[in-house]
C-alpha cells in the first residue's frame, strides 16, 4: 500500500479481527503482528502499543484470555509498554502474565521462562535491581536445565543478569559472567551475530565500571564498527554504542589527566 503510514495500513486491517468474519481472523491476526514488529523496529513506539492492544482484544475475544497466542500478547503489549516508558504498568502486566503461563502452561513451558525473564528485565527498569537478579538467576537456572547451556534464551538470560549484577555495584563478578557468555556467543551464535555484539558491548560497559577505561574503549571502538557494518550506522544499537564509547574515552581521558597533575615536576 504505498504512501501510507504504517499504523494507516493497521486501522484498515484492523476491522478483519472481527468476531462475524472469524475465516479471516488468523491471518488477519498475523499479519497485524507481523506490522506490530515493523513498528517496532522503526521506532514508532505508541503506534506500536495501540496496535498490540487491538490484537490482544481480538485474540482475547475470538480465542479466550488463557489461550497461549493470548498470552503472548499480553507478553508483547508489556513490552510496548516498556517501549513507551510505562515501566510500572509493564512491570504488573507481566507479572499477571507470568502467573497466567505458570497455571496455564505450567512452570518450566519456555514462554513462562521467558515470561518471567520479562518481568525481570522490566524490574531492573523500574530500578529494583536486587528483585530482577534474583529472579535473572532463578530464570537461568531454569533456561539451563530446560533448554541447555547454549540455547540463545539462556545466553540471553546470562546476559541479563551480569546486568543486574553490575547494577547492585557487584562489576567483578558481572565481568566474569559477561566474558564467559561473550565466549559462549562468538562460539555457539558467531562473531558478528546481534546477540554476540549486545554482549560484547556489555562487557565493554562492565570493564568500564571496573576503572579499564583504556581495554573498554578498544572493546567499544570494536563493537562500533561491527554493529556499524552490521546493523548499519543508524541503527539504535549502534548509536547507543558510540556514545558509550565517548564515555568511555572521555573516563580514560579524565584519568590521564590526573596522572599529570600528580606526576612530580622536576624543576
């Protein structure tokens, strides 16, 4: 449909949900996803939002609210609320999701894993960190033991944690988990996949915390002009990557700079 906007095509695609026409409900469905996630990745965060909510009415309606595509729109639209800053609706929507997987699909179902998963990411946002690693760490062991050590969930969830971690102050044990799962990454994903690059960006971010300012930069230098070849260097990742390597080396120019001040002056 050329010359519309995205959420224009929505609002004309919107109505096939309809109860009355349910031989178009599916792939009508589908395919207001599928915009969703485009909405997504352009940025267009509240466009986002309504059109995740007028899915899950749909779904909620035509298919029930405890059936599992339900659910995992109200998965997405938590997210969207996310995505608009909403973190404490977020954060309770995922929690009333998590315990509709947990009695619907039972406690080890991987999209309860990764239901509760959400909820801790949307914890750590709300800035209660100490109850988004402890449920990042509980999520973890669980993702190991259902899917594996090297499943992408589980790599991801390690991630996430070391994340938590560094957010309580404790860097040096974040360090070590974001280097083991960089090496598990580059080797079970590849060097150049999002995932690996996400975490090596973090393991940048982690050796700053720990005064590495110099070994930080040349991480972040790095994960710049691979997210740049990647992504493309518009990318939110890759913008977010270069500012982070700002910081990084205006720390290391700030401590190059004490060292001069305090270095004795021969006269």
């Amino acid at each position: 449909m050329p010359g519309r906007t995205g959420w224009q095509t929505a609002r004309l695609l919107a109505p096939h949900l309809d109860r009355n026409t349910p031989h178009n409900f599916s792939s009508a469905r589908n395919t207001l996803a599928d915009l969703a996630d485009t909405l997504t990745a352009a940025g267009a965060s509240y466009e986002d939002f309504l059109l995740r909510r007028r899915v899950l009415d749909a779904e909620a309606d035509h298919l029930g609210p405890d059936h599992p595509d339900t659910l995992s729109s109200c998965n997405n639209l938590a997210n969207a609320l996310r995505e608009l800053g909403e973190h404490r609706q977020a954060a309770n929507l995922h929690r009333q999701t998590l315990a509709d997987h947990e009695r619907v699909l039972g406690l080890e179902h991987r999209e309860t894993l990764g239901s509760r998963h959400n909820l801790a990411i949307a914890l750590h946002e709300l800035g209660e960190h100490q109850q988004a690693a402890d449920l990042h760490r509980e999520t973890l062991a669980d993702y190991g033991r259902v899917l594996g050590p090297d499943h992408p969930d589980t790599l991801a969830s390690r991630n996430y944690l070391a994340v938590a971690l560094s957010s309580l102050g404790e860097h040096l044990q974040a360090a070590g988990l974001h280097r083991e799962t960089l090496a598990d990454c580059e080797r079970v994903l590849g060097p150049n996949h999002p995932s690996t690059l996400t975490s090596r960006h973090n393991g940048a971010n982690s050796l700053n915390h720990l005064g590495e300012h110099q070994q930080a930069a040349d991480l972040h230098r790095q994960v710049v002009a691979d997210r740049e070849r990647v992504l493309g260097p518009d990318h939110p990742d890759t913008l977010t990557s270069r500012d982070n390597l700002a910081i990084a080396e205006a720390r290391l120019a700030e401590v190059g700079r004490r060292r001069w001040w305090h270095t004795p002056r021969r006269r």
